[in-house]
C-alpha cells in the first residue's frame, strides 16, 4: 500500500487533470453511504467520486490509480475516520497549491438517528466550502432527513407490533447497533471471522444457549461462514444483512438497504409469532 501510495500520488497530481476536468467541484466520500449523503445533499452542484464502491469491506480494500487522482482534485474529503489509509493518503496530496477539506463523519451509519445527525453535519461542510450554496444544503438534506424520519417510524412501529424486544440474538459487530436500535435484544456481538477462534465459537454458543438465542445475524461484507456453523451449533436461525447499499436484490439505496435488512429479520420471526 505505502509503495502504491508514493508511486501514484505523484502521477496523480501531475496528470489528474487530464483525467478529471468537471464543470462541478469533485467531493470525494471514502464509502458509498457517505456517497450517497452527500449527492443527496449537494444535489446538482457537486460531483461525487466514492472510494471504496458498494459492497466491498472497508478492511479488505486496496486503493485504485484512479481514487488517487480523484483525492488530488477534490475540494472536499468526506471520511468514515477508521479509514487506515486516508491519513496518508491526505498528507501526500494536500500542498498549498491544493488545499483539501476534511471531513470526519464516524457512524453508526446504519442507525437513522444518527444518520439525519450525519446528513447536517455534511451539509454544515458542504456550507463552509461553497458558502453562497448554503441555503441549497441545508434545504435538501431537510428533505432527505424527512425521508430517514419517515423510515425510522415505520420500521420501529412494525418493529413494537412482531414484540422483538423479547427476541434475544447474537450480531456480527457491523449490525449490532442496527438489530438492537430495532428493538432486538443483543446479548453477544463478534468481530471479523478471520480473527475468531473455536474458542470463541465455543463460549458463543454457551451463551446462546444460555440466553435462548434464535438468530444470529451475519454481516455479508465481513463473510458469513462463522455466523452460519454458530447457527448451526446454537439450533437458531441465520440472517445475513448487508453493511453497504447493493449487493442483495432491492437494496439500491441506503433507505431500501435498512428497510430490506429489516424485514428480513423480521420476516425470520414469522415461524414465531
């Protein structure tokens, strides 16, 4: 990565703009929720260039030639903050001929309170950087906000009516606070499975056991064989969610993203009801 980074930093500085000459400022997002937010927000005024594309792990992922060049023209980065590479990445290119703004918006992406939490604070950026836009901004992240809002009161009010505050489940960590803001009871979380031991499967299915588990929910970015023999060890049901808009069919956007990784927990519970 770091002999990646020296070798095209410079080329992406020499010849960027060969490669990126846009009528609108280029916002670079490190991922495709934020890139998401952000074109939501800066609508037709800006033009948006995501690094890591949707459906790949933020901690599997190498840099490209062509997110190089496109950080060496932005006015704008727009970061998660856990982003290893990015802080080097963002000395490498920031000179005094071309200045960056920065902007960290750490998550929990996937909870819609503090997704409309992330939509003002893009916009306050946005704001800042193109000042005489700011009423634009501020307008359209009010209305994409509406939208979390509206989304946020459905999910939760089908949620209180399945009564999943009773259902106790274990969570890959990437979806835990998505499965517990719904209402589920999350009685155990664990991380990467290339980090887990039989060890770790075993104390995991102890307290399965011990709690009644009935689901574990995998992240399918993060890979899902462990989720599914814990399943199998526990005898509960496995759910597969997706962390990033695309992969699964009807999950195009962020909104149709929660909504379809909802109802498939809640789908699941039918058999108990």
């Amino acid at each position: 990565m770091k002999k990646l980074l020296g070798v095209i930093v410079s080329v992406g500085i020499t010849f960027g703009l060969a490669f990126f000459v846009l009528a609108t400022p280029i916002v670079v997002t490190s991922d495709a929720i934020l890139g998401e937010f952000t074109q939501h927000i800066g609508g037709e005024l800006i033009e948006v260039f995501t690094i890591i594309p949707s459906g790949f792990c933020p901690a599997h992922y190498d840099l490209r030639p062509s997110d190089i060049r496109a950080v060496s023209q932005a006015v704008l980065v727009i970061s998660v903050g856990h982003e290893q590479w990015m802080t080097s990445l963002l000395e490498s290119i920031h000179t005094s001929d071309h200045p960056v703004s920065t902007l960290q918006v750490p998550g929990p992406q996937k909870r819609l309170d503090r997704a409309a939490e992330m939509a003002d604070e893009i916009a306050a950026a946005l704001s800042e950087v193109f000042p005489d836009h700011a009423a634009t901004f501020v307008s359209n992240a009010e209305a994409f906000k509406l939208k979390l809002a509206t989304l946020a009161t459905a999910l939760k009010a089908q949620a209180e009516e399945l009564g999943i505050e009773t259902v106790n489940v274990i969570s890959m960590k990437w979806q835990a606070l998505f499965v517990s803001w719904l209402g589920f009871d999350v009685v155990a979380t664990y991380g990467m499975p290339e980090d887990l031991s039989l060890q770790d499967l075993v104390e995991l299915k102890k307290i399965g056991e011990e709690n009644d588990v009935v689901m574990v929910i995998d992240n399918l970015q993060s890979g899902v064989t462990f989720g599914a023999k814990l399943a199998r060890e526990i005898g509960a049901m496995h759910a597969v969610l997706t962390g990033y808009p695309g992969p699964l069919p009807g999950t195009t956007t962020y909104l149709e993203m929660l909504e379809t990784n909802a109802e498939m927990l809640f789908s699941a519970l039918e058999p108990f009801q």
